[in-house]
C-alpha cells in the first residue's frame, strides 16, 4: 500500500468514529430520557430539554465551526472538537440536577458540532474526486450505524448499569480519537490554517438566527401562534436574519460566503436535504406514538421497529454512494425522494388491525429512500464548492440536516395535537382511551399527508438542479 492509500484510510477511520460517536449518542439519549427523569425527579416538559439543548447547540454552531476549519485548519477543529466532547460527556455523567444536565449538554453538543462541521470535508479533501461518492457513502453507513446501535446499546447499559454510562462509555473513545487526529491530521490538502479572520459577528448572528428558529418552532404546539413569546422569536429570528445577510454582503470574509448561493448545484442540494429530513422525521417522530397508542406494542418491541429504517440506511448508502460515482445525484436523489414519498403515501393507508409485515416495508422504504438520496447529494454539495469553502459547504449541509430534523417534528406535532385536541373535544394523547383509535387515525393519516406535501415538493427542488458535470 502507498502511504497516500494508508492515510486517506487512516482519515476516513477517524472522520467514522466522529461521526458514529455523535450519532450513537442522540439516539443513547432518547433511549435514557425516561430513566432520567424518573432519577433527577423533573417531568417530561423540562426533560426534554436534554435532546433539544443539544439540538440547539449543534444546529446554531456548525456553519461557524465550519468556516472556522477553513480558518484554522480540520485539524485543531478535530482535536478540539473530541477534547470538549469528551469533557462534555463527563459532566453530563456527573449530573445531580437537570439543569447540570442541560448545561453539561451545551458544552456537549459544542463539541458534537465542530466535529460534524468538517468531518465531511476532511473526507472530500482526502480522497479523489472518482472516490469520493464511495467514501461519503460509508460515511452515511457508519451514521446510520450509530443510530442502530444506540437503542441497542442505551438498553443494554440501562439493564446492567445506570444512565451516566452512556456518556461515560465516550470517554475513552474520544481521548484515542483525539490523540489520533494529533497524529494523522497532517499534511492533508485544505485542511491548512489560512490568514483570514473570523467573522464574529456573522457568527452571533447566525447563532441568534438559527437558535430562536428551532425554539419557536418547537415550542409552537405548546405556545400557540398567538402567543407573545412566538412572536418574539419570530421577530428575533427575522431580525437576526436580516442582520445576517447584510453583514455577510458587507464583510471581506464572511462566515458564510453568499458567492456560494449562485452555484446551482449547491443552493438545490441544500434546501432540498432540509425538505428530505423534515419528510423523514414527520415518520420517525409519528411512529413510535403509533406503535404505542393504538397498536398497543411495549417499548422494546417498538424501539426494534424503529431500528428497521436506519438497518436499510446501514446497507443501501455504501451502495448509493458507489452508484453517484457512475450516475451523478440528480437521478439518485430524485428517485430517493420518490421513494420516501411512496412510504409516507403507503403509511397513510395503515392500520392497526394489520401485522408488523405491513408496518416493516412501509418503514423500510423511507429508509431506502434516504439512503438512495444522502451520500449522492453530499457528494455533490461537497465536490461543486471551493476548496477554501469547504468547511462552510460541510457546515451548511448539516445544518440543513438538523433544521430539517426540527421542521419535520415540529409540523407532525403542530399538526396532530391539533387534529387529536379538536376530534375529541380538547383531549390530549396522554389520556388515550381505545376508543379514541378513529380519532388518532385520522390526525395520524392528516401528518403523513403532510408528510407527502413536503416530499413532492423535495422531487421538484432535486430535479431542479439540473446535471451537474462530472469531473
């Protein structure tokens, strides 16, 4: 093997423990939250705060760690990254109190999101163009193994052992993990630091931007549009934007280069991987209410439902991945938009008189559907920017991911609170009665209609990119 082969390896080895640390740990998390709860004696509306702190941080931090990365250079970002991750997930460990907690998941989710920031650049600066669809491929295997094995895992702690240890089971992966971007992360093609400043207050202002948008939106359901704390952040968020894309025109070098918004090729890919997100979490969201409330499933037998997507996105990405290196993205991410669409058509007609065979292909598609569309479109956001934009391309295309995420969970509660509170006269879903099933149903068939709104709107953005030119 020539030393290039060996490093460019060693590189996707470390990028994969980043990736499969970070995803393994939201996914540990969800498993523990009522374990959690019922230790630090709180309820659910503070507990959850757990997951949506962490979501916050990462979501309102990426793009400026990734422009950072093209600052300072992947690996100081790396390194860093681990180094707070580690130390994040020690104090999370240590917890006695869930605001320790929630604080411990800040610094946590910091960590978490220069990782993800350039994790997907490093890859693209280490591997050729003919290699790269193949390589982000893996990558999308190694992200939906981690969401694999975190239920798997988070129950196997929780039976044996005790809460903390999910955060203390990334301890001692991250210190080898950042003792080996020490090593490895030199000499790598656009990961040197360069001269140009960092824009500050681009970086405020995005993070003021993003994090009143995911707050609003996730408490919409709770506040109501009428609310004065949701128009608060609304105006907040507007505001903040306005700042932002008047900051970012005037500065020399900004956070985020708005040159980029005139390449076609990555303006589409990005909005349409937020619509793709927001389609598939409508699913991921909706699902496990379902198997609980009418079909009556206990928690284990739902959580290895729930694996079955992610299980289709752990085999068919290496594959996609391999297929953009023949095909282009165009035709791949169109057809995985269909094809998630088809699952959220398909989940519309379910039952809960039917078997697990029905609910397990409609599931398994919205996973093959995004598995057919994730590795093509990173690669080709990835491969269409600058090498100096690298790291604001890797930042911008995660955090499209994330705000997808929260559009997607925050529509499919938006929508079926509001169906379910008005078919029985005010009820909420924590006072389900079997006979409120048609009621249920319905709200149910009215989310994934939504659901299906958003994914054609997704295959009319994908197309929309036109052919891109294979180099």
């Amino acid at each position: 093997m020539t030393p290039a082969y060996e490093k460019k390896w060693q590189i996707f080895f470390l990028v994969a423990t980043s990736i499969f640390m970070s995803t393994l740990d939201s996914s540990i998390v969800n498993v523990a939250l009522p374990y959690m709860m019922q230790d630090l004696q709180t309820d659910i509306q503070t507990i959850q705060w757990v997951v949506l702190i962490y979501l916050v941080t990462v979501s309102a931090l990426l793009l400026t760690f990734g422009r950072l990365s093209d600052i300072k250079g992947r690996k100081p970002v790396y390194v860093m990254g681990f180094t707070i991750f580690v130390v994040g997930s020690f104090f999370c460990g240590m917890a006695q109190t869930p605001l320790f907690l929630i604080v411990a998941r800040i610094l946590q989710g910091v960590g978490a999101s220069m990782l993800m920031a350039c994790s997907p650049a490093l890859i693209v600066d280490a591997f050729p163009v003919q290699e790269r669809g193949k390589a982000l491929g893996m990558i999308g295997a190694v992200v939906a193994a981690g969401l694999t094995t975190g239920p798997v895992a988070g129950g196997m702690i929780l039976e044996y052992l005790s809460w903390p240890f999910i955060f203390y089971i990334n301890i001692p992966i991250g210190i080898v993990a950042a003792i080996g971007g020490i090593f490895v992360l030199n000499d790598v093609k656009g990961a040197q630091a360069s001269r140009e400043p960092m824009d500050k207050t681009g970086s405020l202002l995005l993070i003021i931007m993003l994090s009143s948008l995911i707050v609003f939106m996730t408490q919409l359901s709770r506040w109501g549009v009428f609310s004065i704390p949701f128009f608060f952040f609304a105006a907040l968020c507007i505001l903040a934007s306005i700042g932002f894309a008047v900051n970012e025109a005037k500065s020399d070098y900004p956070l985020f280069d708005l040159e980029l918004l005139k390449i076609k090729l990555f303006v589409f890919p990005v909005m349409s991987s937020s619509i793709l997100f927001a389609a598939l979490f409508v699913i991921i969201f909706m699902m496990p209410f379902y198997l609980t409330y009418p079909c009556g499933f206990s928690a284990s037998k739902t959580g290895m439902i729930m694996i079955v997507p992610f299980l289709f996105l752990l085999f068919v990405s290496p594959i996609s991945g391999m297929l953009y290196d023949r095909l282009g993205s165009r035709r791949l991410c169109v057809t995985g938009m269909s094809v998630l669409m088809l699952s959220l058509v398909s989940l519309m007609y379910l039952h809960p008189a039917m078997g697990c065979v029905s609910i397990l292909w409609r599931i398994a598609l919205a996973g093959i559907g995004t598995a057919l569309y994730v590795s093509p479109n990173n690669t080709a956001v990835m491969s269409c920017v600058p090498l100096s934009r690298r790291g604001i391309a890797s930042g911008a295309v995660a955090t499209a991911r994330n705000i997808g995420m929260v559009i997607g969970v925050a529509l499919a509660g938006l929508i079926f609170s509001s169906s379910f509170s008005t078919l029985t006269n005010g009820s909420s879903l924590e006072n389900y009665l079997a006979v409120m099933e048609p009621f249920f149903m319905i709200s149910f068939k009215r989310t994934m209609l939504m659901g299906v709104v958003l994914s054609i709107v997704g295959i009319g953005v994908t197309f929309a990119r036109g052919k891109e030119l294979k180099e």
